[in-house]
C-alpha cells in the first residue's frame, strides 16, 4: 500500500456523496506518506454525509505532523461526523503537532458522541499536545465514549490532571479508556486528581485504565481509585492495570478483586489489543451497502457509537 493506491482510492470516494460509514484499514503501509493522506482528505471533504470513520494507520511510519494536518483538513468539514476512531500507534513521527491539528479538527465537528484516537508509542507527545486535543474536544459535551491511548509517551502528571479538568464538561460520558502505560512520569497525586475529575460524571459506567510500569501507580493509589470511584452510583465497571501485570477489577454491586492473575499478560494484550481497529488487512477500503463498489460502505442508519 502507498500514496498512489489511496490517491486512486480517492476517485472513489467522491462518487460516493452519501456515505454515511467509513472503514480504512492501512496498517503497515510503511509507504504511505504524507502525501497520501493529503489526497485520502481531498475525497473526505466532499462526503458532508459521514457519520462513522475508522482510519487505521498503524505502524504507518513515514507518516508525520504535516500528514495529520491534512487529514485534519478534511475531517473539519465533516458537519455530520459523530464517531471518529483512529490509530497511529506506532507513527513516531508525529508530535504534539500533530496532535494540536487534530485538536482543531475537532473544533468543527458539531454532532461528536464517540472518539478513539490511539498514539500509543509516538514518543514525540507531551502535555502540550494532550492541552490541545482537550481544548478541540470543549465543545463536545454531549460526547458518550472516550478512548484515547498514549502509552510510551512523554505525558506527565501534570498532563493527567488536566486531562481529568478537560473531561469533566462531558456531562453524558458513559464510557472511558485511557491508556498511560510506561509513561513513567505519572504521579499519584495525578491518578487522584483524575478521580476526583471522573466522580462528577453522573452517568458514567465503565472505567478502563492502564498504567503499566508507571512507577508511581502502586497497590494503595491503585485500591483508593477504586474505592473512591465505586461510590458513584452508575458505575458498572472498573479495570485498572497497573504495575507489573497486576490488575484491579470492580464489576457491579461489591464485586471487587485487587490480585495478579495467572493470565493477566493476556487479558492485558487482550484489552489493549480492543483500542485497534478489528478488522484484517484483507478488510482494507471501506464499508459498502447494497452497492458494492471495491469496498464502500454507505449505511441508512447513523452508526451508534453509544
């Protein structure tokens, strides 16, 4: 895969001017550049229909700041958008630059219920960046799902806490997975202030956390997050995993484990492995309805993203 077969995969996209969901999955296309993602944005802006868009990027590594802007360029002008997943775990090149222009892509978005964004080993974020997607995502109160994964980054406990500042205006927030393994710059104070920050959170429900090898995240910040946090009322579900293969779970009315289990390395790859996007390389193009058309996907109903 490189930038020739998503400039020809952009011809058909613009045929397509009433998609309503779509699913690109790149993963490994080590010749994309940014480039391609410039003409991948050329034929978004034109689907003022979409509601549902998937990108995969994974391990795409030519790929830099300058290509997130122009994706950004794109998905700005998405009026209609209301879940947005995409993974670049693994893109090293792209920076807190990178992330301030997708920031601002969300700025324009108005209907947004769901996001997913996964930069899991681009070591080139920071707090900075992680202030500016916050401030892109302000205006999306009525946001449902958050996932975002930052493992192997450079965000501190001061970014943390602001994040849990930042996620505080979600009002209708029913799901959250927030990913800071490796980060080792991550402080207790921080974990408590996030708490502190998800508590106001009237409907949330599931809690997903992982703070991997985070040297400061240890058995009593891990149990006092717990059971701070189960005292909100609409709480379903906690998972927390933290230093070297442990694992805090709490599951509906005091059901609550602090252990190691035997398979905790798989049911941590397996729960990290949840923030890609499911679908094979053979799966690459796009969702298509009754018209099938090299993988285009066009749905009457909005994807529900709840």
């Amino acid at each position: 895969m490189n930038d020739k077969y998503l400039k020809h995969l952009t011809e058909y996209l613009k045929r397509y001017k009433s998609l309503e969901s779509l699913i690109l999955n790149l993963r490994g296309g080590e010749k994309i550049t940014d480039e391609g993602l410039s003409n991948l944005s050329e034929g978004l802006r034109r689907i003022h229909s979409l509601k549902s868009i998937d990108l995969n990027f994974q391990d795409c590594i030519e790929i830099t700041d300058d290509g997130l802007k122009n994706l950004a360029e794109g998905l700005k002008r998405l009026d209609s958008l209301q879940s947005v997943r995409m993974n670049f775990s693994n893109c090293e090149r792209i920076t807190d630059e990178g992330l301030n222009y997708l920031g601002e892509s969300l700025k324009g978005l108005g209907f947004l219920q769901s996001l997913d964004l996964d930069f899991k080993k681009c070591g080139g974020m920071t707090d900075e960046g992680l202030k500016k997607l916050g401030e892109g995502l302000k205006r999306h109160i009525s946001l449902k799902s958050l996932s975002l994964n930052f493992e192997e980054s450079e965000i501190t406990g001061e970014g943390l806490s602001q994040l849990g500042e930042d996620i505080e205006i979600f009002e209708s927030l029913q799901s959250i997975h927030l990913g800071f393994s490796r980060c080792s710059a991550i402080t207790e104070e921080s974990l408590f202030s996030l708490c502190q920050s998800l508590r106001m959170l009237d409907y949330l429900r599931d809690v997903d956390l992982e703070f991997k090898y985070c040297r400061e995240i240890i058995d009593y910040s891990v149990n006092t997050f717990g059971h701070r946090l189960k005292r909100l009322g609409s709480i379903k579900r906690i998972w927390i995993a933290y230093g070297h293969l442990k694992l805090y779970e709490y599951e509906g009315c005091g059901s609550e484990k602090s252990e190691e289990p035997e398979d905790s390395s798989a049911k941590s790859e397996k729960e990290s492995d949840s923030s890609n996007v499911k679908s094979s390389d053979s799966d690459l193009g796009l969702d298509k309805s009754d018209d099938s058309r090299d993988g285009v996907e066009e749905s009457d109903d909005a994807d529900d993203s709840d």
